[in-house]
C-alpha cells in the first residue's frame, strides 16, 4: 500500500520550514541590536568616539532601516520576495564581516548602514512571506511562533552582548552574525520558493527619496527632542522639513502611475486604525523596558545586569503569549485578540502606575511586567494576522512594509517621551544622575522626586496602551460588521 500524502498536509510542512527560515531572520536582527546596546560602551572606548558618533553608531541603522522599509516592501512586489529577502540576508552578514574589521568610526557606521539597508529587505517581507505561505484559517499560528521569536532575541541579546564584550571583545558582536547569517541564507535558498513576478513597473525614484527624507527628518528630530529639548535647532530644522515633505510625498503619489506609497492602500478604516494601534502598542512597549530598567539602576541601585534580569518579566510574557493565542487563531478572531491584547497591556501598565515606589515588592512589579509583555504578545499575534489576512496579495509588501515602520516609528518616540516625563521630576542638575543610574546614591529626596517622574511615565505609557485598545476596536472587519448584522435580521 502507497501513503498518500494530502494536499493540505504538504501545504503544512511547507509552511512550518518557512516560518522557520523567517524565524531566524527575525532573531538574527533582533540579536544583532540589543547585543551592540550593550556593548556600545567598549565600542566607543576603542574608536574615542565623540558624542555624536556614539549616537549615530546606533541611530544610522533606525534611520535607514525604517526609512527603507517601504521601499523594499513595493520592490519585493515587484522584483520577487524570495529574491529580495535573500539579497537582505546576504547584505546583513557581508555588513557584519566588515564592521568587525572597521578602522575608523566613520567606516564602522557605514557598515550600520550596509547592515540597515539588509534588515530592511528582511523585516518587510518576512510576515510577508508567511502569509503567502500559510492557508488563511492556519495563518495566526505560524503568525504566533513568528513573533514570539522576538522574545528570544529580548532575552538573549543583553547577556549575550555583555559576555561577548567582556571576553571576546566588541568585533566579536559583529562576528557572531555571519555563520548564523550565512545558515539563514543556506536555508533560506534551499527551502524558499520562486514566486511568480509581477508584471516589470518602474520604481516611484521621487517618491522613495522624499519618503526616506522625510522619515530621516522626523526620527532625527524625535531621537534628538529627548536630549536636546522640543525647542532645539536640531528638533525645529527635523520637524519642519518633515512638515515640508509630507505634502511633497502626497503630491508625488498621485502623480505617479506606480507610488512607492499608494495613499489609496490606507483609505481604510481598519488599516488606518490598526496601524497606528500598532504604533501605541510599540510604544508603551518599547519604552516599558526602558523605564523599568532606569528605575531599578537609579531607584534602587542596582547594577546593569540585575536591572536587565529584572525587565525578563517582559519578553517572557511575549514569548509564552505568543503561540499560544497563535493556536487560539482558529476558534478566536484576530481581531479580539488584537482588543484584548491591547487591553491587557494597558492593565498591566495600570499596575506599575498605581504600585510605583522605591520600596514596591518586586513580585508586585513582575506580575505588572508579566501582564504588560503577555498582553503584547497577544496583541502583536492578532493585530499582524488581521493587517496581513485583509490585503490584496499584490500590495502584501509595501503594506508590510508601513506596518514595521510605523513600529519603528514608535519605538523612536517612545524614548524621548518617556525620558522627558520621567526626568521631568527632578532638576537638570540631577538628570545625569538619572541617565548614569546613581541618584540612589545621593539621597532619598532625590530618589522621592523621581519616583513622581517614574509614575507620570507608567501613566503616559498606560494612557498610550489604553489609546492602542480604542484604535484596535475601531479596526473592526467589515465582514464582521455584515455578519453581525445579517445575524440580527
């Protein structure tokens, strides 16, 4: 007797090796930038890197790659997914080679950029290529086990910074990407599918330089309002060259017969609402972790380790959410996974705003944590399915493409919003003290001052979250809607 091996059933083990491959691209990245956080210190001690070079080390890739991303998302629809996805693999590890080797700080950030520029091929066809890959009715478990692999990259990335820097040496956070990067791209060739292309359109050039313009002036301005202040030239000359641009960018799409951003792909409610409660959910996350960590260095004294031990609570709420409402996706919709999530992360930060204070027991701020990162988790898992489940296949990457970089955006905003509330408490004087984690050190009316500032930022960031939940409910599916109403009849 012969096995005969269903359709469906091979769909399924396609689907699974896929998600694999895009699995590790994500760790990859996601390692790649938390390890070089930690390890920025001994990078900047062996160049003598001044301020501005310290800051661009990390900035040029946020810029680039966020800017970026849009781009390689319509180019993909145009030029092949795997082609592109491929081509970011290799560019990332080739990055990594030479940034290790870098002589100079200025060589070093051109290879962040190089390193950027792969990442965004990567990240804007990555969900992507699992949505081509998985049936619609199994897309939110592979959605699942996809987004949860950004808890690995969480938990991993700081220990394994600081290891490497303190006995390998800083190369070595560079180098440690091009055998994973070079696996990732084996793999990838090997079990990644030829797409069939779309018809050969010119590329919207205007278009893709006053996008990435625009964004390079609004990310440099919000990156800058943290340090420098709203009313810095440097934030006023960002802000108003966005403001200029953003016309320029409508203009330029519809005039063109194939935009890099075609306006009429947001027209939606349901798109316009979910992404920007992407944008609040990536913003309270973001600068959840930042927050709780400067609070245990500056409050409490602790040192950079026990503090990053301490925001685990986070990322394991992710990690541990993720696939399992990735399995709840077949008998629970998207979109009330994308509500409740949103809620859950609000009440989590409801938690740390209510309980702050120097002395809180740490299991009182775990479970704030904990709740935070597992409502995240479900939210990013039903929010990714119903954006990516609700597109024509034809515009799958550009959209992609926006919804990671509207993520990024509030990644970027979310840390000079939480410094500015959370030093707004205590004098200039003592801001350094902050930064440094060692106000703990000076007095407890210091440490009381800030504690204010730690409370109005837990309060911002659950007003932010709670904002993200409105919007998710406001994505609701047309079809929803239609069904729901000829239920009522």
């Amino acid at each position: 007797m012969v096995a005969v091996t269903s359709p469906d059933a091979t769909r399924m083990r396609y689907a699974w090796r896929v998600c694999a491959v895009t699995s590790l691209g994500l760790v990859l990245i996601g390692i790649a930038g938390s390890t070089l956080n930690v390890a920025l210190p001994a990078v900047v001690r062996h160049f003598q890197a001044g301020p501005l070079e310290s800051g661009w080390i990390l900035l040029s890739f946020l810029l680039v790659n966020t800017a970026s991303l849009v781009f390689f998302g319509r180019v993909a629809d145009l030029l092949g997914r795997r082609e592109v996805y491929l081509t970011g693999f290799a560019l990332f590890t080739l990055a990594s080679l030479l940034a290790g080797l870098s002589p100079s700080v200025g060589f070093l950030i051109a290879m962040r950029v190089l390193q950027a520029v792969g990442a965004a091929m990567i990240l804007a066809n990555g969900t992507v290529i699992i949505t081509d890959a998985f049936p619609p009715e199994r897309l939110s478990q592979g959605m699942g086990v996809y987004i949860g692999t950004m808890s690995v990259a969480q938990l991993a990335g700081p220990t394994v910074g600081g290891l490497i820097a303190e006995t390998a040496g800083w190369q070595w956070i560079f180098w440690v990407n091009v055998p994973a990067g070079l696996l990732a791209l084996g793999v990838g060739a090997a079990v990644l599918r030829r797409m069939p292309r779309r018809p050969r359109q010119p590329v919207d050039a205007l278009g893709n330089v006053l996008v990435f313009a625009a964004l390079s002036a609004l990310l440099l301005a919000l990156s800058e309002a943290g340090s420098r202040g709203v009313s810095s030239p440097v934030v006023l000359a960002g802000a108003a060259a966005f403001a200029v641009l953003v016309p320029l960018i409508v203009w330029a799409a519809r005039r063109s017969e194939n935009p890099v951003l075609d306006l009429r792909l947001f027209g939606g409610r349901l798109l316009a609402c979910a992404n920007l409660a992407s944008f609040c959910n990536a913003l309270a996350r973001s600068a959840l972790i930042l927050v709780v960590a400067l609070y245990f260095q500056a409050a409490r004294g602790v040192d950079a380790f026990e503090a990053g031990l301490s925001v685990l609570p986070v990322p394991v709420g992710i990690g541990l959410a993720s696939p399992i409402v990735g399995m709840l996706g077949r008998k629970v919709s998207p979109y009330a996974l994308s509500v409740g999530g949103a809620l859950l992360s609000a009440a989590g930060l409801g938690t740390l705003a209510l309980t702050a204070g120097a002395r809180t027991p740490y299991w009182v701020i775990g479970i704030g944590l904990f709740v935070a990162g597992c409502g995240s988790g479900t939210f990013l898992t039903g929010n990714t399915t119903q954006v990516m489940s609700e597109l024509p296949a034809g515009s799958l990457g550009v959209v992609n493409g926006l919804r990671v970089m509207v993520m990024n955006v509030g990644i970027v905003l979310s840390v000079g919003l939480s410094l500015s509330v959370l030093t707004s408490s205590v004098g200039p004087e003592l801001r350094a003290q902050v930064y440094a984690g060692t106000l703990s050190a000076l007095s407890p009316v210091a440490v009381g001052q800030l504690m204010d500032g730690f409370q109005r930022a837990y309060a911002v960031l659950a007003a932010v979250a709670l904002a993200g939940a409105v919007l998710a409910a406001l994505a609701r599916p047309q079809s929803a809607a239609a069904s729901r109403a000829s239920t009522s009849r």
